[in-house]
C-alpha cells in the first residue's frame, strides 16, 4: 500500500472543507434572501391592512385593529426570521472565511515544501 503525502492529504481535506463552508454559505444566503423578502412582504401587507378610505362603524374599527394586531405579529415573525437568518449568514460567511484562510494556508505550505524538495534535489546533483 503507498502511503499519501501527508501535505498532499491536508490540502485535499482543506479543498474539501472550503467547498462544504462555501456549499453552506450559499444556502444561508438563499434563506436569508427569503427571509428578507418574506419580511417586506409582511410590511407591505401590513400597510395595506391599515389603511382606511372612510369613517368606519365600530364593528369595521374592531376588525381593522384586529386585523391590525395580526399583521403585526406576522411581521414581528417575519423580522425575528430575518435576524435569525442574517446571524445564519454572518456565521457562515465567517466559517467559509476561516475554511478558505486555511486552505492558502495549507496550499502555501505544501509549495514551499515542493520547493524545499526541488532545491535539495538541484544541490544534491
């Protein structure tokens, strides 16, 4: 059995790791961009359900207070969505930063190990 050069292997684990966190980054900005839309989308039907064209009876004004009060919970949802999935994104945007950090890292290493090898193979000619 021939056995891997170690800095071979860490490179390919770093390769690896970096493409999951960046895989992982996009799918938190896809639910971020969701969430944010869902939030507009909820504070745009929350203005709609509060306008009022006339004088309104007490029955209509206890719908629209109603009808009020559940909008805003949806949008107080919405907004708790939103921030929960933009702490999401700052989290992976931060892990697919450190991935990439370590993979140049890694990469560099393993040159200069490449190097090294290249120069005592030309000295010892």
């Amino acid at each position: 059995m021939r056995r891997g050069n170690p800095f071979d292997v860490l490179v390919r684990l770093r390769r690896i790791d970096e493409k999951q966190q960046r895989a992982a980054l996009a799918a938190a900005r896809h639910a971020h961009d969701q969430a944010r839309d869902r939030l507009e989308d909820y504070k745009e039907r929350h203005r709609k359900a509060l306008q009022i064209d006339e004088m309104l009876t007490p029955v209509e004004l206890r719908s629209l207070q109603l009808r009020g009060l559940r909008t805003h919970e949806d949008l107080i949802a919405a907004a708790e969505d939103y921030a929960r999935a933009r702490q999401a994104l700052d989290d992976r945007i931060d892990g697919w930063r450190r991935s990439a950090q370590e993979l140049d890292s890694a990469e560099r290493l393993d040159q200069r190990r490449k190097d090294e090898a290249a120069r005592m193979a030309r000295t010892s000619s």
